[in-house]
C-alpha cells in the first residue's frame, strides 16, 4: 500500500487505518496488543483512538483505550517512529457525565487538559493527528435529520477552539489537526478561519461513510475536495451490518452473534445501525457481494478502499482473524456494472443508516 498525504499536512498514512475503539471493552488489552503487533507486521501505519474510548462509551471505560495503547507502545518503543498516531479530544458530553462533569462545551482549556491527558496515557510526547470528536455548536449528527436554529447555543467558538490546536501545535504537542462527524459549514468555517488568522489548517475530517451512508457524497465531498481536506471514512462496515452476520437472525434473534457489538450492547441497537431498515437495505448488498462472488465484508470495504473521496478507511476488528480478513480486501476490485448494482439499491433505499 502505497502512503497519501493527508490534506496539506506533512503527515503520509497508509489507506487503512487501524481503528481501536473496541479496545478495554470488546477486546481486552493481551488481544489488543496482538492486534497491533499484527496489524504493524502487515504494514499498516495509521491509528485512529480517542479520549472517550471504549464504545460504547461507558464512566468505567472512559480513557481505556488510549492506556491500552500506550502499554503497548511502552512495549514496543520503536513502533512510535512508524505509526502516524491520530486521537480525539469529545466535544460536548452529550448526556455522558463522566466527561468534563458533563459540560455542554469544549473550551480552550479543556483542549489542551484533554491533550495533556492523551499524551500521557499513551506514553508519547507528540500526537501527530489530534481531532474535535464531534461539533461543540448545534449541529445535525449522528441520526438526526434536520438542522434546528432554534437549538443553537453560546458555546466555545471554532476560532478558540482553533487558536488552542494551534496552541499545542506551536508546543511540539500535535504535528496536524482534524474534525469528526463534521458538515459543510463547519469544514468551510474552520478552513476559512485558519487562513484568516494564520491558524492550523484542518488536515481532515473523521465522518462515517459506508454503503449505508454515503451522505458525505451529498456535497461535503466537494467542499473538502475544493479546501484541499482528506477523508477519514469510520464504520465502513456499518457496526458489522454490512459482513452478513445479522442477515438471517436479525440483530438480536436466534442465531445473532452474542459477541457482536450491536447483539451484545443495547445502547448500540438505539443508535441509527440498529434500524431495521438499515438491516434491510445491508442484506440488499449482502446479497449482491454473494452473487459476484465476494463476500459481503469484501464488498463493503472495496466499496471505500477504491473511492477518490476517501483517503484512509479506519476499520474497527476484535481479533487477528478479522483484520486479517479486512486487510486481505485491500486490491479487490468493483466492476463498473457492479458499481451501477450498488447505485440501484441507494436509489432505492437512500442512506438508512445516516
């Protein structure tokens, strides 16, 4: 796999991510370490994590992942210089309290706290991608459909939140920025604001994007494009919709995997994956991979490898076994008329899982 630049940073990942949120919650920290050990021998130089990891986020959990990730570094301390290193600092609690005492903002300070606690559960000196979780402002996300003016608050704006990353930047603290779960607008205003004030300029954008969401096709694809900002695509097998393992049980009937986050965690079944219509329109695709003779997990994870919106794919695993799997599509190729197959079905279903 060939290395891409991300935005105009000077950081160069491979275009599979290793994403870890299942780390301390699905997968306890000897697996994990295997995990990493494996994915570094297969080349991989990008990890995604998160402050509030493990997911689903849980006060018992919170910060799990990144001092299971930081244990192995300490094991293996010439990883580091080989791994592009990306987390995330939450945004607003959003009904968590365990975070920030469950503060409806994400101030300047609680930035660079936040940053400060990374660096030291990971047991790094730098952060090379350091990331918003999710928008401070009233924003549309994670299933809601329409954006309400009337919800609009006072919180921390993006040229604080900006003049802080750019804090840390100037420190040696985090190389490059980034958003998740982000819009046009705020892509747009970000950017805007760093050339205005001579401020970091966002390298990417961390949103979901998956065969059954392909909202970020409906233009920020083109903003991004336009401002020169890179796509992290997270959940590219939609909470393992899209690998045909709830196909004939359903998320939670007999026979549904017991282990599988949406199975397993109810709080996940509430979230836009756990729709049943989304677990129609995934047995759509899962059906069309079987007859082109791919697998579902194939189809789904050549359907982001091989798209030009999409720079690196993070994909999620809870054994050896399945990142080898998911690793092993990479260089599957679509055919145009397959691609026309998966346009039909869109047509038809839209994007359930949005």
């Amino acid at each position: 796999m060939k290395t891409i630049q991300l935005g105009q940073s000077d950081l160069h990942v491979t275009p599979i991510c290793l994403g870890t949120m299942t780390f301390g919650e699905q997968v306890n920290e000897a697996d994990a370490h295997a995990i990493l050990d494996r994915s570094l021998e297969r080349g991989v130089n990008f990890i995604d994590t998160a402050e509030m990891y493990a997911v689903p986020p849980r006060a018992e959990t919170f910060n799990a992942t990144e001092i299971i990730l930081g244990n192995w570094l300490a094991k293996n301390p010439t990883a580091r210089q080989k791994l592009v290193l990306a987390t995330k600092v939450a945004g607003p609690s959003r009904g968590m309290p365990w975070i920030r005492g469950g503060s409806p903002d994400l101030t300047a300070a609680d930035i660079i706290a936040a940053c400060e606690g990374s660096l030291k559960r990971m047991k790094t000196d730098v952060i090379d991608l350091y990331q918003i979780h999710w928008p401070t402002r009233n924003v549309p996300m994670f299933g809601a459909l329409y954006f309400d003016p009337a919800r609009d608050n006072n919180a921390t704006s993006m040229h604080v939140q900006l003049e802080a990353l750019n804090t840390l930047v100037k420190a040696g603290k985090v190389r490059a920025v980034g958003l998740s779960n982000e819009t046009p607008y705020g892509v747009h205003e970000f950017v805007r604001l760093a050339d205005q004030h001579g401020l970091p300029k966002i390298a990417t954008v961390q949103n979901a994007y998956c065969l059954l969401n392909r909202t970020y096709e409906n233009g920020l694809d083109e903003t991004m494009h336009r401002l020169g900002v890179s796509l992290l695509a997270y959940s590219p097998l939609a909470f393992g919709l899209l690998t045909g393992k709830y196909d004939a049980s359903g998320l939670t009937g007999p026979g549904a995997p017991a282990e599988a986050r949406i199975a397993k965690f109810e709080s996940t079944r509430k979230q836009r994956w756990g729709r049943p219509e989304a677990l129609a329109a995934a047995r759509r695709y899962n059906a069309l991979a079987i007859e082109n003779g791919m697998t579902p997990t194939q189809l789904a994870l050549a359907f982001c490898y091989t798209k030009w919106q999409v720079a690196s794919t993070i994909i999620g695993v809870t054994s050896v076994a399945q990142l080898d799997e998911d690793l092993n599509a990479w260089g599957t190729t679509l055919p145009p008329e397959l691609l026309k197959k998966i346009d039909a079905i869109r047509w038809d279903v839209r994007d359930p899982a949005l």
